[in-house]
C-alpha cells in the first residue's frame, strides 16, 4: 500500500483532533466534576442516573415526612403522658374525698383543684405543634376542646406517606382520647360528675366515679401505646429510608462523578500528547520530494 504525503498528513490531523477532542471531554469533566452532563453524552446512563436522582428525590421527601411525624407523634406522647399524670392525681384527690370525714374547707379545697385539674386536662387536649391542634383531625387550625370540654375537631387519622406505599397515622384523634367516642371512656364527663358530687358533699357520687377513672388512665395509656408504636415503626423505616438512600448515593456517584485526581492526570498526559503530535506534525509538513530522492 502507498502512503503518500497527503494521506501521512491527514493521519496526523486526524489524531491531533483525536487528542484534542479527548482533551476538551477532560477538561469539561474537570470544571464540571461530572462524567455525564447531558443525554447525549451517554444516553444509557444519563437514563440510570436521571431514575437515581428521581430515587433520591423521593428519599429526601421521606426523611422530611418521617421527621414531622416523629415529632408530632413524640409531642403527642408528652401530651398524653401529661394526661396520665392530671389523672392520676385526680384519682388521688377522688380518693381523699371518698369518705364522709371531709369538712367543708376540705371539700371546698379539693373543688378548686378538681376545676384546675380539669382546666389542665383541656389545656392538654388543646396541645399545639407548629401551630396545629395535634388532637383536632383535620379540623386542627380551631381548638378541639372548649372550655368546658367539649370536643369539636374532627375524629379523622391523618397518615403521612414514610416510603414507597407506606403510610403512618400521625394524629390520635380527641375524641377517641378523651370525649368516649367509640364506646370509650368519657374522661371529661367523670370531671364533671365529681365536681357535681364534690359540690353536693356527695361522697357515694364520689366513689361511682374512682372505677371510671381507672377505665381513663388505661384509656390514655392505651393511645400511649399506639403512638408508641408508631414512633417505632417511624424509627424502622427511618432506618431503611436512610440506607437506601445511602445506596443510591453512592450508585449515583459512581455513575456520574469524575475520579478528580485521574482526570487532572489524564489532562497533563493529553496535553503533552498533544504538544507532541504538533512538534510531528510540524516535522511531516516539511517533508518535500526532494527528500525522497536523497
């Protein structure tokens, strides 16, 4: 085969613009710090990494969801454990008022507080996070509880999506808490019932009430329960969610981020290939056909 002097020419063009296109891929890899910046430069994987990110995206939402229902679940766990305890001196109290020794300054004493213990029970039932009634369902921009106890939210489960076709309940309803909805206990009637046999001296009222009262403190311990349990399961698929996403960062990085150290390495060596096939292709020009006949 003859090589001819414009065929030796275009060989070395061509492998100027060989070195250089790799050379320009090198130094856009170098101020972009990614491998892949549009489709077209790899549409296989700019699909796998435009599927990653999409993962990722809905991974960030998760944890966001997973945050807010952790603290709105803990913060009706407080609550709830707060009612436990205006319970539990409230049964004290009951207690203490159940017998006919009681003079008037005692009962009259143990009614104030049984006012105040009430006040704080609906307090408590009003409990805000975020400026939401957390107790109220969806009708939580009112307090559930006025001030005589009686509910007006809503008895709705709020669920949070926590991953892909999984969902949390959120909210415990009032209603079911404290107003006997559903069959339970209603933990503001018995405050009533014991301030109207605290202000008739009516001791036997009294002691009707003490059976109630532990159905109420089993009642809130119960919703106690179930809010702990769902803060477990929040805290599993925490978990998870964080995993995976770890997963598919580290996926996403592979596909897409540059080796920075080998890039800058690689960049010099085509740099110097390049100067190099410049100085060759400087020396071919030269070449007449005078030097072919010495």
């Amino acid at each position: 085969m003859r090589v001819t002097q414009n065929s030796t020419a275009n060989l070395v063009l061509n492998s100027l613009q060989a070195i250089r296109e790799r050379q320009d891929q090198l130094e856009q890899y170098a101020s972009t710090g990614v491998k892949v910046s549009a489709p077209g430069d790899d549409p296989t994987v700019a699909q796998q990494i435009l599927h990653l990110k999409s993962l990722s995206t809905a991974s960030d939402q998760y944890t966001r969801n997973i945050t807010n229902a952790t603290s709105l679940l803990t913060m009706s766990e407080s609550a709830m454990s707060n009612m436990g305890n205006v319970l539990e001196r409230t049964k004290e109290l009951a207690l203490s008022m159940a017998n006919d020794t009681n003079n008037s300054d005692s009962q009259t004493a143990a009614l104030n507080e049984m006012t105040q213990l009430k006040d704080q029970l609906i307090t408590l039932g009003n409990t805000q996070f975020n400026g939401k009634y957390i107790f109220g369902g969806f009708k939580n921009d009112t307090p559930p509880f006025d001030a005589l106890g009686a509910f007006n939210g809503s008895g709705d489960a709020i669920s949070i999506e926590v991953s892909q076709d999984a969902k949390v309940q959120v909210n415990y309803p009032g209603d079911t808490l404290l107003s006997g909805a559903g069959g339970g206990t209603n933990v503001m009637q018995i405050f009533d019932n014991l301030t109207t046999a605290l202000t008739a001296g009516n001791t036997a009222g009294v002691r009707a009430e003490l059976s109630n009262l532990d159905s109420a403190m089993s009642q809130v311990l119960d919703a106690r329960s179930v809010v702990g349990s769902s803060l477990n399961r929040l805290t599993s698929v925490g978990s998870v969610n964080d995993d995976q996403k770890l997963t598919t960062t580290k996926v996403l990085s592979g596909l897409q981020d540059v080796d920075y150290l080998q890039v800058v390495s690689d960049l010099t060596k085509q740099q110097t290939a390049y100067q190099t096939a410049i100085a060759a292709s400087a020396k071919v020009s030269q070449i007449s056909l005078l030097d072919y006949l010495k």
